[in-house]
C-alpha cells in the first residue's frame, strides 16, 4: 500500500509488574462469592527437579480483553462494528431493525478497527478472524511466587419489591419506596506477575487468501493508508493504558496499585520476528538479546544493561515507537 502508513512491522512486549490489591482473576464464581483463580506451574528446585507448584495466574483471555477496551475507545462509533461500540464481544454485527446481524469478514475488517486488530469468530458460518494481537497468560515470576489474598464483604442497597407484610430484616422503608441489602464477597490479591504479547502491524487492513494449495496470501481490504496508521497507532498506545493498572474486573472501587518493575520493547521495520521470552524467566533479557534477530531494535526500562538494548523511561519508549511508526523507520 501507500508509504504513508504504518512504518513499523511488528511490536512486541514483555512486562514484569507489580500489582496490589486487583480484581484481575475472579473467573470463578460461586453463589455470592468471587473465587481467585489458581493454576499449575512447573518449576525446578535446587536439584534441578521439576514439581508443580500452584500459583494465582490470569488467563491471557482476560489481558486480551482489556487491550481490546482500551484500543476501542481510541475510535468513535462510526469506526467500530455495533458490537465494539458499545462494548459487546459478539463481534463482529451490525444492529438491523432491533437485531445483531453478522457481517461479512471483509467488511468487518474495512469498517471495524476492533475487529480488524483483535479478530472475530462468526460460527454460524465458520468464519474467523485470527487476532493480530496476541497475549499470554499473566504468571508470576519464578523467582517470585509468592502472592497474597484479601477477602474483603461489600454490600449494595437495591430496591426490591418485597410485600409489606414479607419485609425482611435488611429492609427499610422510605418516601420513595422499599430497599434491600445485597451481601456478597470477593476476593482481592497482591503480587509480582509477567506477561507477553505480540502485535502484528504489518496486516492491520490486510485480510489473508487461501487458494488450494498455495500459500497464505494477504490482499488489502482498507484502502486508506492513514486508516491503518491510526489503528496501529491506537494499538501499540493500548498496551501504555494498561500498563498504569487499568485492567481487570471492579476499577471503579479496586484500581490496582500498579507498578512496572521490568519493561521490554521489540519493533522491526522490516518483517515479523520471534515472541520475546517471558519475564517470568530471571534470564530473560540475555535469551531475548539472543532470540532476536540483528534488524530487531530492542529497548528496555527496569532490567539488565546490554549492547543491543537502549534504556529509556516507559513513557520515552512509547515515544520513539511512536514515533517510528508514523515517520522513518530505520
């Protein structure tokens, strides 16, 4: 397409961060209480050994998620399916006579910049989108297992529309009518955890062709390159909101205390390349340094000096991707 969009390739991250006090996790769910997810991690002791050890863990489903959130709200409605503007994930459809009615792929692609990036299933007809974005599981670091849970009850007043003569204790009457009192738990947790995720910039717009035998193909279906320079752009400036905390179940009253301990960038101007190593390895910088190609820029923040990686504050790392992505890439 036309030079004047996105110049960078691909994008790639690996985070080690800090969180305490998050709703990231309540996936499970039992009457009134909000249960922590726990998984199973092979580790090695001393010995060299590998034994399962459970650990809090956050499906990449649910990171995903949010960098779907935080990417959709970059573009007004008219650039969104009617799914994604209103924040339903049955993408990809448009609201005919009071009814979500799937669209055909190519034009969720040319009309939806969510659905462009982050993909779609369509299974009344078999169809799918493969996410150009792709995230891991969030796990702690092996060198940091550790996490802590905090059970904490809340309660919401509610109207309800008990009789009088079947008011309940937790009732009160007022001018305006009767109210209740909902008890339910959850369950809130601390600890230090890592992620990865790749993006894939060079396809935003593109949709793939199979023909037989040959060979994946990609053919353009958004024509305006400024149209795929502004849905890179809002997607590489996703992962930055979620890097402050903004991620998970309950913001509204459970904000992550949120802190990035280590912070690794990847971008190439030239092609694809590997997914970095994932932080939850105290090796990973020197095993990403080695995974990755020489035309592969590397930038870090919080982690090990080497050659091949120029340090710079979060924020001043954004920037020059950024910048980038918009100007030359070399």
């Amino acid at each position: 397409m036309s030079e004047n969009g996105p110049k960078i390739k691909a994008f790639a991250i690996g985070v080690k961060m800090e969180l305490n006090l998050h709703d990231l996790n309540n996936e499970l769910a039992t009457g009134n209480v909000s249960a922590i997810r726990v998984a199973k991690m092979l580790v090695r002791d001393e010995n060299g050994k590998q034994k399962e050890v459970p650990v809090q863990a956050v499906s990449g489903r649910m990171i995903k998620h949010w960098h779907w959130e935080h990417y959709r709200r970059r573009f007004t409605a008219e650039e969104l399916c009617g799914a994604c503007a209103v924040g339903e994930t049955i993408r990809p459809v448009r609201l005919e006579n009071g009814i979500w009615k799937f669209m055909e792929p190519e034009d969720a692609v040319r009309e939806c910049a969510a659905c462009d990036v982050h993909g779609f299933l369509i299974p009344t007809k078999s169809l799918r989108r493969n996410s150009l974005a792709l995230f891991s599981w969030l796990l702690p670091p092996l060198d940091s297992l550790e996490y802590a849970l905090t059970s904490a009850t809340h309660s919401r007043v509610a109207a309800t529309d008990y009789p009088v003569e079947k008011k309940r204790e937790s009732e009160e009457e007022s001018s305006e009518g009767k109210t209740g009192q909902m008890i339910y738990n959850k369950v809130y947790a601390s600890g230090t955890y890592a992620f990865v995720s790749y993006l894939d910039v060079e396809h935003i717009g593109y949709g793939e062709k199979r023909e037989g035998q040959e060979r994946v193909s990609f053919v353009p279906l958004v024509e305006e390159p400024r149209k795929r320079l502004a849905r890179a752009k809002a997607a590489i400036l996703a992962y930055q909101d979620m890097l402050t905390g903004r991620l998970g179940a309950s913001q509204a009253f459970a904000l992550p205390h949120a802190k990035v301990l280590s912070f690794l960038a990847c971008y190439s101007c030239f092609g694809q390349f590997p997914v970095p190593v994932s932080p939850i390895y105290p090796d990973f910088v020197q095993k990403t340094v080695e995974l990755m190609p020489n035309e592969v820029k590397i930038l870090g923040y919080g982690i090990e000096s080497h050659d091949r990686i120029t340090e710079k504050p979060v924020s001043e790392i954004f920037n020059e991707i950024i910048g980038k992505l918009e100007g030359s890439c070399q």
